[in-house]
C-alpha cells in the first residue's frame, strides 16, 4: 500500500513538475517575444516627410496659369536604416469648409521619383511643382477655398517590416502675403490640418505599394 501511495504521489509530482516546466517556458517564451517587439519599436526607422522653408511658393501669373512650387524632406528619424521604395503627393482644392475623411491618391503630382537607402538622420529632397488657376489661386489667398497638401511615403525598416507614413499640410493666408507666399518673417506658410487620419506611420497591407517583390 506505501508503494502504491508512494507512486502515486510520485505521479501527481511528475505531472505538476512537466505542467510548470512548460509553464516556465510558456512565460519565458513570450517575455522574449515582448522584448523583441519593444526593441523592433525602439531601434526601428521612421521615415517622415516635411515642408521645407519657405512651404508653398506661387509664381507669376501667365495664360491664366499659377505656377506653384514645394520642397519636401523625406527623412529618417529613427535609428536604424530605411529602404524608401515610393512617394506620392497629391494636391486638394476646394471651397472652405470640412476636409474630406478619406483623401484621393488617383491623382497625383508626383510618384515613384523619390528612392533612397537612408541611414539614422539622413534625408533626401523632393522638389515637386505644379499649376493651379488663378481663379483657384486668387479664392486660396483670400481664404474662400482651402489648399491641401497630402501624400505618404512608402519604406522597408531593417527587420523587414514595410511601413507607409502619411503626411498633409494646409495652406494658412494668415502667414502669406498678397501673393500668398510666407512673410519673411515666418518660416512657412503651411499649418498641420485638424481632419483626423491624414497623419500617420503603420505597416502596410499586401495590396500596398509595389516593392513586394523586392528582398
């Protein structure tokens, strides 16, 4: 009877012994996942896109035509490398009043002419140009239409993960002149929009960007 209780308490220890071992290594295993994942976040790239001073430039009006130009820095802030496969910006102009929730891409300025292998801190310019109407331009500066600037960037970080940066700015007359270009006493004449969504930096989904083939 001593040997029959003996193993079975010999069993129930054994059992309980195999249930913490994999237990143990339960918690073990995803203490190791969350740090690589803290640290992916940490040391990862981050590749965003601003306005360069002096923000949006407009020229001589001709043919009915306004020139209108904008320099963009595409720059890694993070502290890893970033593989930058695609940049798109796209223009809105429309009467004053709420700025659409979802923006339109399927017309752009400019695409695909930005890819760069960016280093911690390193950038590259985007030097893009345009032609608005003078209608269009003379309602901008009065303030009765608004001028949205938008877009995104598309990168590869160093783990491999693919990430799209959203970016958009709005013209404010209050920092234009006549003409509608920055005082000289302000750096831009480009303001953050309030519209929720415009502004952001996630992975990507499969059917996003072209650079899925790319190691």
């Amino acid at each position: 009877i001593r040997i029959a209780n003996y193993t079975a308490w010999l069993v129930v220890f054994t059992a309980f012994l195999a249930i913490s071992t994999i237990g143990l290594w339960f918690a073990t295993y995803l203490g190791a996942e969350t740090a690589a994942e803290a640290t992916r976040t940490i040391e990862r790239a981050y590749v965003k896109v601003s306005p360069c001073s002096p923000g949006i430039r407009f020229g001589n009006e001709k043919d009915g035509k306004v020139p209108v130009s904008i320099t963009l820095e595409i720059r890694n802030h993070g502290h890893t490398p970033a593989d930058v496969t695609d940049f798109v910006l796209c223009k809105l102009i429309q009467p004053d009043g709420p700025l659409p929730r979802d923006l339109d891409f399927s017309t752009p300025i400019t695409r695909g002419d930005t890819a760069a292998f960016l280093v911690s801190d390193d950038f590259v310019n985007s030097i893009n140009s345009f032609e608005i109407g003078k209608s269009e331009h003379d309602g901008i500066v009065a303030g009765t239409h608004i001028l949205l600037i938008y877009g995104y960037v598309d990168y590869i970080d160093k783990f491999r993960v693919r990430h799209r940066g959203g970016f958009a700015r709005r013209f404010d007359r209050t920092r234009a002149d006549a003409a509608g270009n920055t005082k000289v006493d302000l750096d831009t004449n480009l303001i953050f929009p309030t519209q929720p969504g415009y502004l952001y930096d996630r992975p990507r989904k499969p059917s996003e960007g072209d650079d899925w083939d790319k190691t």
